[in-house]
C-alpha cells in the first residue's frame, strides 16, 4: 500500500540490524528524493491501473531514467540535480563525472553533497533494484550560473542516455576526452572482462600485455584513439604473442607469422576523421637483429596500392627483451582519398602473409675488404694489352669495393688511348654532372700506339647510396649496382667495353628474356623470379639456357607453392615434359630434401650441361626445379622415378 504522501514502501538492498539510525534515515531520504523527482501521485496513476506486479515494474521502467534539476536562482545559490534510475554499473559515477566535470567545462564546481542509493519497491516488482542519486552545487559565479543554463540541457541529454547504456556512457565521456588514468582504468575494466567470460584464451597475464602496450603508446596515440580501439590492441597483441610461442616451442626453425587486417575510424594529425586500414601482425624471428619495421609493412602495402601512405604517428611495436617474437601495429590510407573495400582487404589477407616474411630485413655490418694492389696491376696490364688500335673502345674493368651503412663503393679501372682533346676522367665526370660521388685514385701512362697515341690508365672509386639497391627482404642487389656503375660511365665518358661484364650482361639478357615473356601471361613478382634465375646451377645456364625453358619450370613451382601439400604428405611434387626437356619441381618443408635429392641425382651420372637446378625458399618453404634435357625415354623415367623413391621414404607431416 501507499503512505499518505502516495509513495510506496522502500525496501533497502542489504541487511541493517535493528536499532540502527538508518532504518529510519535511509527509506526517509529515499522517499524525500522521489517526490521531488517524480510527478505528484505518480505512483497512485500506476497503482489504479490494477496491473499485475510485473507490468507495474514495467510501467514504472518505462519512465526511467529521470532526472531533476532545482530551480536555478542568482548566485550565491545551491543547486541540486537528481537522477532516478534501474541499477547499472556505474550510474551514480557517470553522473557525478558528467555533473562536475562537463556542466562548466575547465571549471571545478564546488560540490556540498553527494549522495546515492540503491533500494527495491515491493508494490511495484520486488526483484528490481533502483538507484537514486542527488547532488548539490554551490555557485558563487554569475558566468557560472549562465552556462550552467546554456549547458544543462545537453547535459540532461547526455546524462540520460548514458544512464540506460553503459556502451553510450563510456562513448560519451570517450568523446568528451578521458583523463590518462580514466582512459586506463576503462582499458583494465575491459580487460577484467575479457578474462572472466573468455578464460580459455584469456589469461590474467594479459593485464602484462596491457601494461607493456600502454607504456610503449605515446600519449598523442592514445588520446587519438578510444578505449575499444585500444583495448582491441592489446587482446589481439596478447592473443598473436601466445599463439606464436606455442607455435615456435612445436617448430622452432620455421618462421611464424600472423596477419589481421580492419577497417577503423581515426582521426588524423590535424584532427580530420577517417577509416583507415588497421594492420595488426606478429612474428618470429629466427636470428638476432633481424627487424621488421614500419617501412616494410608500408612497402609490403604498396606493392598492391602504389600511393598507400601510413598514418603518422600509428606505428606500434612491441617486442619484450630478447624474445624472438614481435607484435606490429600500423595504420595505412589508400592515398587517393578513396576508402578501403572489402575485396581490396581480402586480396591483402591473402597475399601480405608472404611479403611480410619475404622483407624481413638481416641488417649488414659494413664490409672490411683491403684493395690487392697486385691485382688492379694485373688488371690494368690486361686491360692495356686489349687496346691494339687507335679506334678501340675504351676498357672498363669494375669490381665491388666495399659497403658502408648507407653507400656501396666500386672500384673502376678506365684503360683508353688518348688524344689531343681528351679531358681526364675526373673532368668527364664533373662536366656530366654525375650522380656517382667520383674518388679518384691514381692516373698513369701503359704504352704508345704508332709511337704518338698514349695508352692511359685511371684508377677510381665511386660512391652511390645504397637504399637504391634494396631488394624487397633488403638484401643489396650488387649486380644492379654494377650495372648502374657501367651505365653511367658510359653516359659521361661514351661508349665503353665492360671488359669484365661480358657474362653478366648475357646473364641479364637472359632474365629480361624470362621476364618479357612472363610478362605476357599477367603480373611477374620480381622478387621469387631473380631468386630462381640466380639460383640456377651450373652458374652457365643463366647465359645459354633457353627463356621459354626457365619460364615453363618458374610457373611451376609457383603453381605447386600456390597447390601447398596434398593431405598426409610433407611436399608437393609435379612434373611435365615436351619433346626437348623434362620438367620437374618439388616444395618440400624439410630443408632436408634437397641435400637429399641432390645426392641421389649425382648417382644417375648426368652430364651438368643437360641438368639445371633452381633452388628458392619462398614462404619459408623450399623448392626446388630440375630442368632436364634429354631425349632418352629410360633416362626420363629413371630420373623420375628417384625422385618419387625418394620423397615417397619422407617422414609424413
């Protein structure tokens, strides 16, 4: 029944024993509250509709929450605001927060009293728990008191949809900004949660996770991004590292790695709001130093989107001592003000696995490698004798010298017949405007011809960056530097003789060959296709071996790598033949096939200029190519059949 007032009994939620002050003071507060909150005979109306006790519970729900606020007189004043609501976790801090902090913002208004309370009504559903909360502000300010008025109806707003969700509560006061320690404690209360409802894959260790993320996140970072965002982090960080460790106990010499890729809304350096790609991988490393970087999982990126940028300052990485394990994190744009789909993100699912692992960097102690002066006099003599005539091309001999940190070095012996207008190679050099860093060494006469035509050798260095020469796992490309060497002393002192290149340039005839053709049938990855064209073997088959033979055995080991192992088995083996050659690849992960192979194979006493072999590692997966020439028909079937003995003895998977 009601009181004479029309308000209900009010059951408290705990136990108070008798006698005690608050038997009387609590339930009085309480009802002194609700008629200030609430219409006049709010609950008569519900009790006359004659509801059952659930609808009646229901009834009064759906009029919940409420809050009130006193009239707002001129300062000095009081001001109290009331908040009726169902109990939910962290109500009465929400509205405190709100309140104090964001009625007038940068202002902290005095506070006179809190008080909160958590009751039941009988008469209207017994088992709902209600909390009532009541605050009184002291305002000594005129300014105060007007934006106070400008802002409680926002405010209220706010206040009100927070209370009936705790996800609007915290988006709320997420966009409002949260302290570091406000920002922090919401992170740790996610995580309390993850590990009480997910305690399979959550540990208490990941409050470790937490605390090492934190730490490393710059402040900028965090401030830029919400509690979801970073706490998202920090699981999938934790989730990766574990998985890895298993992984790396069950195969410790194989490289793991794990990729996750989303779509997430961050503002960027100049506040401007956008989705971005969110990359979240985790690696093994098998060496000390090796680095995985931003710069690689951005150059990953653009070999599929030219003009993908990173977002500055997103870079995360997290790796604990000497762990052999690393947790990444990076945000990229498209660059072209378009936004990621969801077909362009599974295309990177797909193919980022293997570029990662492919441009994991060793970094490279400069070379120490002392000049032979006796042989650069050799090489100058040599090059001497093969200047015979007045109108022979100028000899150019070229050789890496050695690597610094940044540059790679080469040394240059120019032997040419000079005439009355020849300039010196220095003074070719500057007149060319070269990008070579010309170091000249020494300069010298090595004969006459017709007795009026001196013969000159000229001994020089050149310097050129060495970021230009990266391959994509940023091993230096020293046939590429060379290269360059020769093209552009060429450029600056005319056509040439690359004395000691002859092989090297059909070796790179060859390999545009290859490549022209591949080119025709679609996309070529560089990358695998050099690592196979330079690990063919005897080293004379990257001269004279045929490009439509190296283009058949390349496709196939891409074919077999893109197949993987059949089921039960530890390899992949094909083979295909036409009227000239015989064609056979094997991947394989046991490193250990190949040395086995090769032992069997050196028994069936080929001839090495009938058989090419090629041997890459792509995804930390060996492969290996024969290419067999042969019109035996017995020696086709033998070669065969040891090789399917051989992988048919392998330990299965």
């Amino acid at each position: 029944m009601l009181d004479s007032e029309g308000l209900p009994h009010i059951s408290p939620i705990f136990h108070l024993p008798e006698g005690c002050d608050l038997n009387e003071h609590y339930p009085h507060a309480i009802r002194s509250l609700l008629k200030k909150i609430l219409p006049k005979d709010f609950f008569r109306d519900i009790q006359a509709t004659g509801l059952p006790l659930d609808q009646r519970a229901k009834l009064l729900a759906d009029h919940l929450p409420v809050m009130h606020c006193s009239p707002l007189h001129e300062p000095p004043t009081n001001i109290s605001f009331a908040l009726l609501a169902r109990l939910r976790s962290k109500t009465c801090r929400f509205f405190f927060e709100m309140v104090t902090s964001w009625l007038v913002p940068g202002t902290g208004l005095n506070n006179v009293l809190f008080y909160a309370a958590d009751f039941r009504i009988p008469q209207f559903g017994g088992q709902q728990v209600y909390t009532i909360c009541q605050m009184i502000m002291r305002v000594e300010d005129p300014e105060e008191l007007e934006q106070i008025r400008r802002n409680l109806p926002i405010i209220e707003a706010e206040i009100l949809v927070g209370v009936r969700s705790a996800y609007h509560a915290r988006r709320i006061l997420e966009s409002k900004g949260w302290t570091a320690d406000q920002q922090t404690a919401e992170i740790h209360e996610r995580m309390a949660h993850l590990v009480s409802r997910l305690p399979n894959y959550f540990d208490p260790d990941v409050f470790t996770e937490m605390q090492h993320v934190l730490v490393m996140c710059p402040d900028p970072f965090k401030a830029a991004r919400d509690c979801r965002h970073l706490s998202r982090i920090i699981s999938v960080f934790y989730l990766f590292r574990r998985t890895l460790q298993t992984a790396v106990a069950r195969s410790p010499n194989k490289r793991h790695l794990m990729l996750k890729l989303y779509k997430v809304g961050v503002k960027d350096q100049n506040g401007v709001p956008g989705y971005r790609l969110a990359m979240i991988a985790a690696v093994s490393f098998l060496r000390d130093k090796e680095v995985l970087e931003e710069r690689h999982l951005l150059r990953a990126v653009r070999r599929h989107f030219h003009k993908a940028r990173a977002l500055e300052g997103s870079f995360l990485s997290n790796k604990r001592g000497s762990e052999h394990i690393a947790t990444l994190y990076l945000e990229v744009d498209k660059g072209d003000g378009t936004e990621w789909t969801l077909e362009e993100l599974k295309t990177l699912e797909r193919q980022l696995p293997s570029d990662l692992k492919d441009r994991i960097e060793h970094p490279m102690h400069p070379v120490f490698n002392p000049r032979n002066e006796e042989e650069i006099m050799r090489n100058i003599l040599t090059l001497g004798n093969q200047i015979k005539y007045v109108r022979d091309l100028p000899q150019l001999h070229v050789s890496f010298d050695e690597q610094s940190y940044a540059h790679l070095y080469f040394t240059v012996i120019m032997a040419r017949v000079l005439t009355e207008d020849s300039l010196s190679v220095k003074e070719l050099f500057q007149k060319g405007n070269s990008p070579l860093e010309y170091i000249h060494d020494r300069c010298r006469r090595i004969g006459m011809l017709r007795r009026r035509y001196p013969k000159e050798a000229t001994v020089f260095r050149v310097k050129l960056a060495k970021e230009d020469y990266l391959r994509e796992d940023h091993s230096i490309d020293i046939y590429k530097a060379r290269q360059a060497v020769v093209a552009e002393v060429a450029r600056v002192a005319g056509e040439i003789r690359d004395y000691n290149g002859g092989m090297i340039t059909k070796q790179n005839e060859l390999l545009r060959a290859v490549r022209g053709l591949l080119q025709k049938g679609g996309q070529v990855n560089n990358f695998l296709l050099e690592n196979f064209f330079y690990s063919l073997t005897p080293v004379i088959m990257r001269s004279v071996m045929e490009p439509a033979a190296l283009c058949t055995s390349y496709l196939m080991l891409l074919e077999a790598y893109e197949q993987g192992f059949r089921p039960n088995e530890s390899y992949n083996y094909r083979c295909r033949e036409d009227s000239e050659f015989l064609y056979a690849v094997v991947i394989a992960d046991d490193a250990v096939v190949r040395s086995t192979l090769d032992d069997v194979i050196q028994g069936l006493d080929i001839a090495p200029t009938s058989l090419a072999t090629s041997y890459v590692t792509f995804a930390d997966t060996p492969g290996i190519g024969y290419i067999y020439r042969c019109d035996s028909v017995q020696r086709r079937t033998a070669f065969q059949e040891v090789i399917k003995t051989t992988l048919t003895n392998l330990p299965v998977a």
